[in-house]
C-alpha cells in the first residue's frame, strides 16, 4: 500500500513540474508590455532594396524609438505561378534559405547583429499555412501539401500562387518546426509573427513553441489572427475588428458609439494579460486597402495617437513616419519615396518615449484604463490611465463635421505636462479643452 501511495506522490510531483516547466515556457517577455513593432518591407524600403540599404535607416529608426522589427518573410519567393514580376513574399520557396534579391546570409546576420546592438529586437514573419508551386518540398517530400484525387496539389481558397500544406502530416509539421529553430540558432533572431495562425492548427503552434523556447529567452509570439483561443500560445494577437470598424466610422456605416461598444467588447473578451497590437496601416492594408489618410482622413493622427496610448501594443508601417501617402505595389518594386525630413518623426518619438518611460502606457492592464465622461456625445474619445504612480489623461476629437468642439473635464487636479509641447500646467477643478476635428490632446502628470 505505501508503495503504491509513493508512487502516486512521485507520478503527482512529475506531472506538476511538467505543468510549471510548461506554463514557464509560455510566459509573455516582460519588455513587450511597454514597446511597439515596425515592419519592415525590405522590397519598397530603399530603391536597392536589400539588407544593407535597411540597414542605413536602422539608427534614424532607434532614435525615434523603435523596439521590435518585424521583417516581412526574406525566404526566395516561388517563381511557378508567381504573380506579377516580382511575385509574393508569401509565396515561399525555401523555408530555410535567403531572398538573394535582398542579399545573402551574412548581410542579414549583419542586420540582425547591428540591430541587436541598438536594442531592438528583430522577429521574422512565418508562412506555416502554404507554400510556393515550386517549393523546395514538393520535390523531396510532395506528401507534406494537400492533393486533388488527381494527384494535382491543393490551393487555399483563391490563392492560387501557393499551395496548401497538409496539417495533418506529423513529418510535415516536425520540418516546419525545424526549419523555425534553424533561423534561432543560426541568424539569433528574437521570435515569429506568424502570418493567418488560425489557419495552422493550434497545437501545431503549441508544440513549436515548446520545442523554441529552450532555444533562446524571451522569444516574441506575434499572430495574425483575432481567434482567442490562440492567445494560449501567442503573447501578440491582431485587432482586425477595430481597424475595420474605425474605418466604417470615418465613412459613416456605423456611429460613434460602435467604436466605444467594441472597446469595451474587446475588455470584456480578452483576458488582463492578453496583449493586442493596434494600428492604422500594414503591408495587407496598405497594398490592398488604402493608405490610412485615405481610410480615415484629417483622423489619421488622432487613430496613430489612440494606437500608441491605449490598452494596446502599437504597429507602424514602413513609411508611415514620412509620412507615407502612396499604395506600395505587392508584387512589383515600387519604392517609399523618402524625403529629408520626415514629418511625422518626432510625432512617433514622442508617443514611443511615452511609452518607454510612463508606466502607465502599456498594453496590459486594461481595468486601469477609465473612460472620462461627456464626451460621447460629441463624438470625443477621452480616457485616463493610471497605473502605480504615472497617470496619463488622452482627449481625442474623433468628430469630422464640427470645426471645434469643447470638452470639460471636471475634479481634475495636480500638475501635468502636454507631451507634445512640453508645457505644464497645474490644473485646480476643471480641465476646459478646445479640440478642433482630428485634434488630440495627451496630459502627463507630473510630480
């Protein structure tokens, strides 16, 4: 009987340390609660177009406060069934091998190492769901890709310059994993973002992070996905909804109020430590879309400052710092036309300093978010964060039809500074505001 009850014990004791050996490896990196991410297009960057051109723009980027590169994929690009010239960055052709259009594989360890002595980590985008025509697999190992009865391979829904990879193939999802661990443990990158995670199973994702993360601390987990229950797995998930809703709004499909109703959707949905990444603009968006100045007008900024104080990890899109007002060709060089001085710099440098060193800007803790009242009405988004001694107070007019709308603030007492002009103030009872449309106020207290 004691035999049998020390065993129990020891089978108990093994199974917790495989749970707390488990839970360990998918704890989210402590930096990602206060950073943001800026992808990276290689291809339209620079008219070169390579690493080594990027890489020139690398300290005007960590001067404006950049944390976490998103390359888009640098793998060789199908050429069977490509479309247009250059073909899709999706359309991967080795999952193990580099771009030569972007240069070779010292280049990009040159990147990833002169990025890494800035501070800044760099994390690769990942196509798990499909693969080029001409992969290197469909040769060596034709069973990993869905297959008509014919014979002929599959394509996912009307994409048809890829194929569908079979999910069900154990080999096919242990040389997919393989591959991944390949670009840790040669280039020293610093995480994924997996492109469309929900159409790749999630304990596929599951079982890749656990083999990764023994591999290097602190990887990052970005995935193109609102699905929640990939959030078991990624520390980063999308904001699609939100995106696409704010620009019904500025194009009057939906009212005011449905913005405020999927915030709070959004609290209400997701856990306190789930982080979601907002934006205003991306490669999809941008090329297939409109630019955000299309999408949302006079607003734009407005949007750009709600995305970098909210409960949210905050996205920049090459270019958007110019800014940027041009669609970028997908499948053809057509390049960022970069001017001397970029505008919209300082604008971002601002709202990324803020985050860096405010507390109480990060994209967790949304029950210390509170939205100030009266100005729902009026079509003005306002809202306090708080969070150990840092408070920060956000007043944005979202409103396009008024020339200028007042907004009053009472009980509002202490010192704050306006973080764009650096002035200060001490307010005694009430906060009056004049907002003109598109116009965005952001009050730092200070001691």
């Amino acid at each position: 009987m004691l035999i049998v009850i020390f065993g129990l014990m020891n089978l108990a004791i093994v199974f917790l340390l495989f749970c707390i050996m488990t839970f360990s490896l998918f704890q989210q990196p402590s930096f990602l609660n206060q950073s943001n991410i800026y992808e990276v297009n290689i291809r339209q960057y620079t008219p070169e177009g390579t690493f080594n051109a990027f890489v020139k723009h690398l300290p005007r980027l960590h001067s404006m406060g950049v944390h976490i590169l998103w390359l888009m994929p640098v793998h060789p690009i199908g050429i069977l069934k490509r479309k247009g010239t250059m073909g899709s960055f999706y359309a991967v052709k080795d999952h193990t091998a580099i771009n030569p259009e972007f240069g070779t594989e010292e280049e990009f360890t040159s990147l990833i190492m002169y990025a890494h002595s800035l501070g800044m980590k760099v994390i690769l985008d990942w196509v798990a769901n499909h693969a080029a025509w001409d992969h290197l697999w469909t040769l060596t190992n034709p069973s990993f890709f869905e297959c008509h009865e014919d014979g002929s391979f599959k394509v996912p829904f009307d994409w048809d310059d890829v194929i569908q990879i079979d999910h069900s193939n154990t080999q096919q999802q242990q040389a997919m994993t393989n591959a991944m661990q390949y670009w840790i443990s040669k280039f020293n990158i610093d995480g994924f973002r997996a492109d469309m995670a929900h159409l790749t199973p999630l304990q596929f994702w599951k079982n890749a992070r656990t083999v990764l993360a023994p591999l290097k601390k602190d990887l990052i987990w970005l995935a193109e996905t609102e699905t929640a229950e990939y959030s078991e797995v990624f520390d980063i998930n999308y904001t699609w909804k939100w995106m696409h809703l704010t620009e019904d709004y500025y194009k009057d499909k939906v009212d005011f109020m449905s913005l405020i109703n999927l915030l709070y959707e959004y609290r209400e949905i997701y856990a306190e430590d789930i982080l979601r990444m907002f934006y205003t603009s991306n490669h999809d968006e941008n090329s297939w879309n409109a630019t955000e100045y299309e999408k949302y007008g006079n607003l734009a900024k407005a949007f750009a400052v709600f995305d970098c104080t909210y409960n949210s990890i905050p996205l920049i899109y090459s270019g958007q710092e110019l800014p940027n007002k041009k669609k970028l060709a997908f499948f053809e060089k057509d390049v960022i036309e970069w001017q001397a001085d970029t505008a919209l710099q300082d604008f971002y440098k601002t709202l990324l300093t803020l985050r860096r060193h405010n507390t109480a800007i990060s994209a967790t803790g949304k029950n210390n978010i509170s939205f100030l009242p009266d100005g729902f009405s009026k079509n003005i988004l306002a809202f306090s964060i708080a969070k150990n001694n840092d408070s920060v107070l956000v007043i944005l007019n979202l409103g396009k039809y008024y020339s200028e709308q007042n907004y009053i603030l009472e009980n509002t007492r202490g010192n704050f500074k306006n973080v764009f002009t650096t002035e200060e103030n001490f307010i005694y009872s009430n906060l009056f505001v004049q907002l003109k449309s598109g116009d965005f106020l952001i009050l730092e207290k200070i001691e």
